[in-house]
C-alpha cells in the first residue's frame, strides 16, 4: 500500500507518560499509513531546560509559518518539578508561551462514545467551550478596606485629562476590585471563535451579563458584533451557520436543553467555570481535546489532560499501564486534517476521519482503558493496557474488522 504524502505540520513533542503515548500513536496508528511529515521540536522538560525554554518559542513561531501544529502534554514545572530535573528556571508554562505568541483561544470538545452517557440525557452531540483566556478577575487588583470612606474609579489619560466615577460611599469596611480587558484582546478573541465556527461548520453563541455590565460586557457584545457584521456574516450565511448572542443566564438555560453540537463562547471567568462544568457532565478529561486557534487562522491542535504523571512513574517500575490515549489521538487526527484541508489533501483528511473512526469503534465494541471502563455500559466491557488499545485500533485501521 502506498503511503499517504502531506505537507509538513509543526510537532512539539512532550513529557512523561503522554511522551510515550505519543511515540506509540506515531509507531503504530501513523507512520504504517502516512508519509509523515513533522518539523520536529522536544519539548520535554528537559529539552526546554536545555534551550532555555527557546525550543517553545521556535515551535510558537514554526505554527505561524506552518498554520497546523499538534502538541504532546508538557509539564509546567513548580518547585517540585524544579528539583526533580534539575532544572536552571521555573520555566513558563508552554501553553502560556504558545498562546501568547499566537494571540489564540483554546476551544475544548468532548469525543462522545454511545457507552458513555452525558449526565445531561439530551446532548447528542459535543458542545465546545471557548473560553476568552485574557483580563478580567484574572488579572484584577483588589483589596480591603476598613474603615469608612470614598472609593472612585479614576482614569488618566495620557493628555492628563481624568474621568473620575464614585464606587461606593463607605459607612464601613469592605472589599474593592478593579478589572480592564482590550478592546485589541476582545477583537482577537472574537476573531478566533468566528475562524474556528468557519472551521467546524457549527453555530456560534457568545454570552455575558450585558444587562447588568452595561458598559464592560457591552462592550464585548458590541465587538463581537461588529467584527461579525463587519467580517464573518457572509461566509456564515454562505455556509449556512449562525452567529447569536444571548443573555448568560438564557444561555444557560439553552443550553442544558440543547442537543449539542454547537461553540459557546465566555469570559474569562465564565469560561473556566462553564468549561468545567460541561466537560465534568460529558464524562472524562482524558476524552477531551483542545485546539489553540489564533486570529490569524493558526491552529494547534492537543488533549486536555496532562501529562498523566502517577501512571508514568508507574511504567518506570515497569508496569504495564492503561492510560487513555483517545485524546491525542484525536490531536493527531485534528491536525491531520486541518492540514488535509488547508491544502486540498482529500487521502489525508479522509485517513483522519478513518483513524477517529477506528478508535471509536474500538471502544463501542468494549474495549477500552481503565479510566473508561469505569464509566462504560453496557456489557463485553474489556478493560486494556494503552499498548493493548493502541494494537486494537491499529487492527481497526488495517482490516476493518475488530481483533
Ligand atoms: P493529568 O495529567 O491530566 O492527570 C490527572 C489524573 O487524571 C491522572 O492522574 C489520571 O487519574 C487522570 N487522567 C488524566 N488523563 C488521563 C488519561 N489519558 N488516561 C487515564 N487517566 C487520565 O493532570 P495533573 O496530574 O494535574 O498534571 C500532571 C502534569 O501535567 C503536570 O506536570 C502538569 O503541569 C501537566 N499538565 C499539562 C497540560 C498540558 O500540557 N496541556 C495540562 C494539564 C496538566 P488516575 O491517576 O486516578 O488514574
Ligand atoms: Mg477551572
């Protein structure tokens, strides 16, 4: 069989147990199939250590050059991390450093599995989260006051001219808070959640608290809108999707009675709470990917879980471990097909869809790792090492028919 040929794509290589699931994914569900085509970067702790954490910043800038990249899971190092590898720095976090080179929003999708039920009986479909990751309470200043007095909001402009507003007339103690965001950050969020409904083909819903937050939240409502209005609402309508925007609570309740399939865009704030919420009622982290989409039509493409490190330290003693590896196969097939996309590579998306398709199927038929098996129904649930599912896809993959 001829091997599948495909531009190159950025890859960034990660840490611990996930490290070796990528190597596996590639071995055995991959390179068998496709002339594989990567502009490799490590960055495995120890790899960033040695660069100086340069090798993410060169991977950052290869997606801006290459549009798709696909991520291993990294650890973020803290002190512990930092005695453990010897590290000179407590390097950044490298999502942080990438999200930030990218000026992206990290969208986070549930892979849905009829065996695995949503606590919420009528979503049909995966719901994603793309959670604004800049300003608000995240980067407030606050503090407490205690005794009575007068607190203001002032702004100096850098003419010298003030606008001044009264908070509060204290009669007593109390808490204070000051928030900002951008307009250029709102601009950029709003961009990225129009590129990726483009991208998926599905609707997009913005909410916040505008009735109350009549000048912060309205101004992202306004910013989205423009920018649709301006930007976004021919090709919507060409590909017959919508753009709405509602009131968060009427979100909230739309969505719980919704069938899935659909974007919901948040805040800051809102999205770290919702993102958990709704991935918690789908079922497990280790069935959620993510993709970094930037507003410049960048996609970096990873699982949401981490680096799985209690079930690595595990293989060291040398066990045989049954970490999930869906999600980065999903990465893998996401970035694939992007790629395929981009460039018009028919055999290439299709190969993506064909390998999804083979690792669902695996775990319908029952089999499936640890952490699935726990939430599973259904009977002939089959509980498998990572290798184990990883060979039971790739059987999938060559013959169509289960092991
Ligand atoms: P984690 O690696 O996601 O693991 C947390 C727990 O969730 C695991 O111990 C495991 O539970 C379960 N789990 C997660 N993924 C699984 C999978 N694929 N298959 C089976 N079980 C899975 O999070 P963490 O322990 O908080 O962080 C570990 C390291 O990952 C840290 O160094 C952190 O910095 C890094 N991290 C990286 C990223 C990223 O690169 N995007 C994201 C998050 C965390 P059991 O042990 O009970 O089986
Ligand atoms: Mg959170």
């Amino acid at each position: 069989m001829e091997k599948i040929k495909m531009n190159p794509i950025v890859e960034m290589d990660g840490d611990e147990m996930t490290r070796i699931i990528w190597q596996m994914i590639k071995d055995e569900l991959i390179c068998p199939f496709v002339e594989l085509n990567t502009e490799y970067y490590d960055l495995g702790l120890k790899h960033r250590d040695e660069t100086e954490d340069n090798v993410t910043i060169d991977a950052a800038e290869a997606t801006k050059r290459l549009k798709v990249a696909v991520k291993c899971a990294t650890i973020t190092p803290n002190a512990q991390r930092v005695e453990e590898y010897g590290l000179k720095k407590m390097w950044k976090s490298p999502n942080g450093t990438i999200r930030a080179a990218l000026d992206g929003t990290v969208f986070r999708t549930p892979i849905m599995v009829s065996r695995i039920k949503p606590n919420v009986r009528t979503w049909e479909k995966p719901i994603t989260i793309a959670r604004h990751a800049y300003g608000d309470v995240y980067k407030a200043t606050e503090y407490r006051i205690t005794s009575p007095g007068k607190a203001e909001l002032l702004f100096t402009a850098d003419d010298g001219t003030q606008q001044c507003e009264t908070i509060y007339d204290f009669e007593c103690g109390g808490v204070l808070q000051g928030q900002y965001n951008k307009d250029s950050s709102i601009e950029a969020f709003a961009r990225s959640c129009f590129e990726y409904a483009l991208s998926e083909k599905q609707d997009l819903w913005f909410s916040t608290k505008d009735t109350i937050s009549k000048q912060y939240d309205q101004t992202f409502k306004l910013i989205f809108q423009r920018i649709f209005d301006e930007e976004y609402k021919v090709k919507f309508e060409n590909l017959g999707i919508k753009y709405f925007y509602t009131l968060i609570d009427d979100a909230v309740a739309r969505v719980i009675r919704s069938r899935g399939g659909f974007i919901w865009a948040l805040k800051n704030y809102d999205g770290d709470v919702m993102s958990d919420m709704v991935s918690t009622a789908f079922g497990s982290l280790a069935m959620m990917t993510s993709v970094l989409v930037s507003p410049f039509g960048y996609f970096e493409y990873e699982a949401a879980h981490g680096t799985v490190t209690r079930h690595y330290y595990r293989h060291l003693k040398g066990e045989e471990t049954s970490t999930n590896p869906v999600a980065t196969i999903f990465a893998w097939t996401g970035a694939l097909k992007k790629r395929g996309e981009l460039d018009g590579n028919t055999a290439l998306c299709e190969f993506a869809s064909k390998l999804e398709k083979a690792t669902l199927d695996t775990v319908e038929d029952g089999v499936m790792t640890g952490d699935l098996a726990l939430l599973a129904e259904g009977d002939n649930v089959r509980k498998v090492t990572t290798k184990g599912f990883i060979d039971a896809v790739r059987s999938r993959l060559c013959d169509g028919e289960p092991l």
